[in-house]
C-alpha cells in the first residue's frame, strides 16, 4: 500500500473545489485473509480456463462473471452495498466478455472492445465500495478522476498482490505449540519433504547435461522430466494470480479509488479569460458552417470541387474536432471561476460555439453517407458511424449541464454511453454487415451519380473481417472467385482453391470448448461445405 493510502488524510476541500472527488480516509490495516485466498482461486481459474487455447470466447465471460460473482459476495459478507453506477460498469465489463463468446469482432473493433473491457472493469471495481467513506461517488467523478483512477488502476496490478499477501493472517498457519522436542517420525518426514525439491531440480538439471545419468535407475524413476514445460506453466499461473490479485485489490482493500490528487485551478478565470478563446472558436465554426450549408442543403459545391473530393477528404477531422471541442468547453469551465460559470456571458458563448458544431456534425453525416453510397461499408466507415452517434449524445449531453451551471454528472453518462454504443456496434455483427452489403452492391453491379463503375469486392479482404464474414463468403464464392488469376486478371483477384484453403486452414479446425465462440461455430459449419482443402496453388 503505497503511503498515499496508508498516511492521514488532507484536508478537505473549499467551497470551490466542491465538484472535484475527494478521496476516503484510509481505514485501519487489518489482516484478511479473503482477498488472497480469491486472487489464487480467480488466478487458477483464468489459467485453467486460457491454457493451451488458441483464443478468446467462453472462458472470457465465464471468467469475468465469476469475478464479478466474488467481489460481490465479499462486499455483502461486509454489510456493504456496491456503488450503481459502478455496478452498472462492472455489468458492462462482463456483457463485453460475453460478446467475444457470440461474435468475433472484426480487428480494429476487437482491440476497442478490449479496450472497453478493460476500462469498464477497472473503473467498476475501483469505485465499486460505497461512496459514504469520503470521496465523491463515480456520479460525480469528473473525467481528470477518472483518469486518475485508471492510472492508479495500472500501478495496483503491480503492488496490489504484494498487499494481499501482507494482509494476509500469516500467525493463524502456525502449529500449535507442542511440549518438548519432535518425535523421530517427525524428523524424518520432514527431512524427506525437504529433500524431495532437491533431488527432483537437481536430478532433472543433470539428467539434462549427461543422457547416461538419465538412464540409471528404472523406468518409473528416470530423469525424463519437463522442466521447461513445468516452469512456464507455473509462471503462467502466477502471472494470472498477480492480475487477479491487482483485480480485486481496488475493489475490496483500497481506502480510495485513485492514489492521485486532482488539485483545483491555481487560478479562477474570470468572462473575458475564457471568453475570448471561445468567442475565435464559434467564429471559426460559422464560418466552416456557412461554407457546408449550400452541399448540405443540396445545392452545389464549391467551384472546382468534386463530390469524390468532398467525400473523401474531412470526415475523421472533423470528427477530432467535435472531440476536441467537447474538451475546450470542460476545460474553460473548470477553469472559470463559479461566478462566470452561471453567467448569461458565459451560456451564450457555449452556445455560439454548440450551435454551428451542430451544423458540423450534420456535414459529417453527409459526407460518411455519400461516402458509403460510393464505395459501400468497410470496417473504418462503421466505427465512423458509431464514433459519430456517440460524440454527438455526448455534446448534446454536455450542452445541457452547461445550460445547467454544473458538468459534474457529466463524465460518467458520457463514458457509460460510449461503451453502451460500442457494446450495440458488437451485437450488430459488423463482419456480417459490410459482407451482406459489399457482396449485394458487387452482385448487383451497382452504380450511381457517384460511381460510374460497378462496384468489385476483394475476397480475401472479407476474409480479413473475421468469422462473421464467413458465411456470407462461403455462400458466394463462386461469385467471388475465379479458377484462376493468370495475367491480366482484374485487381483483387482470388482463386478459388486458395481461398478455400485459406477459410479450411483458418475455421476448419474444432475449438476448444474454453474458447468456444458462436461466430466461430458458424464459421466452422460454413467451411466443411467447402470442397477439401489441395496444396498451395502458389506452389504450382
């Protein structure tokens, strides 16, 4: 426990600094032996349940749901009722587990629903204890809390399990105390258990060197042992310990959820300070605004521009621009003194800089769905699709607690509504999507006043998308592919055979129930409709 959890506590905050979290007072150390006893058990599960698989899927959400199931039942053995909302978050953690048994996100949406997990699941066991002991609860955490907290999350995980095993009641495990010496059957037993380790790391160490000493002895009692193997596989199971352990520390030891202080503004700026700033902001925005309304409206472009220009060139930056715009707003008015906050001043400005990002967004929606009419559905487009629908709840969010004076509730609608978003983005089964619709618009040679050319997919690039593509793949391949790609063969050219070999190489295999997927599992019924798999045609 590092000395910011152990030592006494700060003194409260001022009346100013009332919307930033505090942090609990540290209650007296006390041995327990609970939390250590769970991390062994949870880290033991995790390495049975991940061990020798080749993936993630039902041993992810088993695994999380029997961590949320013991933390749970420790805090109601305690008397103590979890937070909601960081309830709601650990829920969230496991519903993102559970996803990666029933689909197989595509590559870029796995590394952010991963990321979400974890997110979700270190905040949620962080803030998980009840809010009375002192520190604002995760309602009212603002985003530099939350990040505080995610930090701290990272360095418990390293000294986290070295805590459980110092709270641990070590004095219960001593025998009892005995009069006189031991007996020799005592002696012996206990000279034979300490020189079992010795003979066996030993004997296999040297068997290792000489093949003739190996040999000695009978068959039942030769060297012939796995060293290397026995290591790994003891490292692993202590690795998945030390994460459970650093897991469950926050949610069950920790006096706060963050070990970092957020400190109040050195300064309180006054109308004019943060004013100016955004009064250059909204002039920027209404002149971008004006600029987008005639292709908005469905009038023409500007001269020398195209619509393939239009579309192709602004929608991720304008999207980093919404981002970045709802940061300026918290930032001017963490910054501003709480007289400036509530002022008409104030909400005006806000106001001027809101309404023309709105006409913003509205630019971006277009170019994305002119964008998607032109070339179809790819992974990046639907992530775009999602990341705009969240910024603009969150804006419209944050616009309202402007309007109210206060954004100290803002942070944690607005994160629970991005992992909600990402969470329904999973349960569409994006693979699925841009294949049924790429595979429709190739088929039905689709054109438009923005393509003059039907539209080509590549096999092998709906193959990247993953197991949920598979399917559709499979029922159209012979639509897909060709015999051959000799010279002259079109851009993006697949031969049948390989990309039978490749989905037979790749979902022709029966999973391991730990890893079982329903994505998977479809995949896996597709491909064994395919004719057997031949050698490499690039050999040929």
């Amino acid at each position: 426990m590092t000395p910011d959890e152990s030592g006494p506590a700060l003194p409260g905050p001022t009346a100013l600094d009332a919307q930033i979290p505090t942090d609990a007072a540290p209650d007296t150390p006390h041995p327990t032996a609970t939390p250590l006893l769970l991390a062994l058990g949870l880290g033991s599960a995790a390495h049975l349940l991940a061990h020798d698989t080749p993936g993630l899927g039902l041993n992810l959400g088993v695994w999380l749901t029997l961590l949320t199931g013991a933390v749970l039942w420790t805090l109601r053995r305690r008397g103590e009722r979890p937070d909601r909302a960081a309830l709601a978050l650990l829920l969230t953690a496991v519903a993102f587990g559970l996803s990666f048994t029933l689909r197989a996100p595509t590559p870029q949406l796995g590394a952010l629903g991963t990321l979400a997990l974890l997110t979700s699941l270190t905040l949620g066991l962080s803030f998980l204890r009840p809010a009375g002991s002192g520190f604002a609860g995760l309602r009212r955490a603002g985003p530099a809390h939350l990040l505080g907290t995610l930090l701290s999350a990272g360095l418990r995980l390293a000294y986290g399990p070295l805590t459980l095993l110092a709270r641990f009641p070590w004095q219960r495990l001593r025998p009892p105390a005995r009069q006189g010496p031991p007996g020799r059957a005592g002696r012996i037993a206990l000279g034979l258990l300490l020189t079992a380790p010795v003979v066996l790391v030993f004997g296999a160490l040297l068997a290792g060197a000489d093949a003739r000493f190996a040999q000695l002895g009978s068959a039942p009692l030769r060297w012939n042992l796995n060293l290397d193997g026995a290591f790994s596989w003891t490292v692993t199971l202590l690795v998945w310990c030390a994460l459970a352990g650093g897991l469950l520390y926050p949610a069950l030891l920790a006096a706060r959820p963050s070990i970092l202080r957020v400190p109040p503004p050195a300064v309180r700026l006054g109308l004019t300070e943060t004013g100016l700033p955004l009064a250059a902001l909204a002039a920027l925005f209404v002149t971008f605004a004006a600029l987008q309304l005639p292709a908005l409206l469905g009038g023409t472009l500007p001269d020398g521009e195209t619509y393939a220009s239009f579309i192709r060139q602004g929608f991720m930056e304008l999207m980093t621009v919404a981002f970045l715009t709802a940061g300026v707003l918290l930032g001017a008015h963490g910054l501003s003194a709480p007289r400036t906050r509530t002022s008409a001043g104030f909400r005006a400005l806000t106001g001027a800089v809101l309404l023309p990002l709105a006409v913003i967004l509205a630019s971006a929606a277009q170019r994305w769905t002119l964008y998607t009419q032109a070339y179809g559905l790819s992974e990046t487009r639907v992530l775009g699709a999602a990341f705009l629908t969240w910024i603009t709840l969150t804006l419209a969010w944050l616009a309202w607690r402007l309007w109210r004076g206060g954004t100290d509730r803002f942070a944690f609608p607005a994160l629970l509504g991005g992992l909600l978003t990402l969470l329904a983005l999973t349960a569409l089964n994006p693979a699925a999507l841009i294949a049924r619709v790429n595979i429709h618009r190739h088929l039905s040679g689709v054109t438009n006043d923005l393509r003059l050319t039907p539209q080509q997919v590549s096999a092998a690039e709906l193959a990247q998308l993953g197991a949920g593509a598979v399917p559709d793949l499979v029922r159209h391949l012979d639509a897909l592919t060709v015999p051959t790609c000799g010279p002259g063969a079109a851009p993006g050219c697949t031969e049948r055979q390989d990309l039978i070999n490749l989905l037979r190489d790749v979902y022709g295999r029966v999973p391991d129930w730990r890893s079982w997927n329903l994505a998977y599992a479809r995949a896996f019924a597709a491909v064994q409709t395919l004719p057997p798999a031949t050698p490499d045609s690039s050999s040929r």
